[in-house]
C-alpha cells in the first residue's frame, strides 16, 4: 500500500476516498489518533492508502502533484 495523501481533517479524507472508490480504485484510510482518543489535529495523523498498482491513476483522480505545495506525499511506506 502506498499513501497519497495525509489529513489532519478526517472529513476530507473521507471526501476523497469517496472520489477515489468512484473512480473504481479501492483506498483505505489509516490513522494514528488512538481510536479518536487523541483529538488534537496533527498534520499527517490520517492517510489515505491505494494499492502500488493504483498510485498513478489516485494522484490524477485526485489532481495532486507528488511535489505539490497542499502537503501531497506519495510515500511507499505502510504504516
């Protein structure tokens, strides 16, 4: 799994799974706040993940630039 995108808004990573899953490519949000336990925003707290195959169709489905400014990363960490 890689991520394309981290979240400190667990709204927004829902909207884009949603177009991601419209698109037809499977995605999975991971996030690091302890089960809702650590309320405070943390910028990369959640991730949105696409299989390896899907990388390149999730960053244009989703307009994002591996370099671009609004905090885009394409990582091929998994956790």
């Amino acid at each position: 799994m890689i991520v394309v995108q981290r979240y400190a808004d667990h709204m927004a990573a829902e909207f884009d799974r949603a177009v991601l899953e419209a698109n037809g490519i499977q995605a999975l949000i991971v996030t690091d706040d302890a089960g809702g336990m650590l309320p405070l925003p943390r910028l990369g707290v959640i991730r949105l993940m696409v299989q390896d195959a899907d990388v390149e169709r999730a960053v244009a489905a989703l307009a994002l630039e591996p370099d671009d400014p609004s905090g885009a990363e394409i990582s091929s960490k998994d956790g």
